[in-house]
C-alpha cells in the first residue's frame, strides 16, 4: 500500500468540505453566484498552496482562512477597477438569498455561521476571520440578537 500524497488527501477532502465552504462564502458575498465563484478560487488556491498546509491543525481553518482573504482580495480588485472604470453606469444589483442568515448585516452572517453552524471555537473563528477574539464575541453576541430581533418581528406578523 503507498502513502497518498498531502495534496491529494487536501482535494479529497475538500471535496467533502465544498458545502460548508460555500456557506461560508455565501455570508460574505450574499449571492449564490458569487459565492460560487469565490469557492471555485478559493479551491483553486488551495490546490495550488496544499504543499503549504503541513498537515498540522484543522484543515477546514485553514480552507475557511483561504476563503476570507480570496473575497477581501477580490473585493480589493473590484474597488480598484470600480475607481479606475470610465463607465460610470450603476452595476446591477444582486440578488441576495432571502434567508435570515444573510440578511444579516456585513460581518455578522459570518461570524454566526463559524461559531453556531460550524462549531469552531472562538478565538479560532476569529483567526480566521482575522479579527481579536473579543470583537469576535462583540459581533456574534450582535448576529443573535439580530437574528432574535428578526424572529420575533416576524411572529408578531404572524399573529
């Protein structure tokens, strides 16, 4: 029997990972399509930087990680070509998944979604989200009452 490469371990795996990325990826971007692009290069980066991953840790931290910094580097990207556009038609707006969850305001969907979804503890959700522990418990003590908030103005509707 021959050992398995790290990289085709790190691809099996992802492969069993890619709905809880696109989750993921949905909260930061609010759109289905986007989110799937955002996993698609996200994977694409952890492919080509699996022999960085040393096998040490979790590995969907640091697929979670790669996720963050592809949307903030791509988000860079399009703020730059937003500046420098001759056009300056208005873009077409998005069209964001009507769920509680993404309704959430920016940072908070995330937040909830590593910590009550995912399960990751705190100061390694914040790693990979890239903020201090305690900004961490600020935003998703802010994501539940939200989502409470939310709860209950639509069961007052209800009744």
């Amino acid at each position: 029997m021959t050992q398995s490469s790290p990289s085709t371990d790190i691809r099996r795996d992802l492969v069993a990972l890619l709905p809880r990325l696109r989750r993921f990826a949905l909260t930061l971007t609010g759109s289905a399509v986007e989110a799937d692009d955002l996993v698609r290069e996200a994977a694409g980066r952890a492919i080509q930087k699996s022999h960085h991953w040393k096998g040490e840790g979790r590995l969907e931290s640091w697929l979670f990680s790669m996720i963050r910094s592809t949307f903030v580097d791509e988000s860079k990207k399009r703020r730059r070509a937003e500046i420098h556009a001759v056009d300056d038609t208005s873009p077409a707006e998005n069209s964001r998944p009507s769920t509680a969850l993404v309704c959430l305001p920016d940072g908070l969907a995330s937040v909830f979604l590593l910590a009550d979804v995912e399960g990751f503890a705190y100061a390694e959700a914040a790693a990979i989200l890239g903020i201090q522990p305690d900004l961490f418990a600020t935003r998703l003590c802010a994501a539940r009452l939200s989502l409470a908030t939310a709860a209950a103005q639509t069961s007052e509707r209800r009744a």
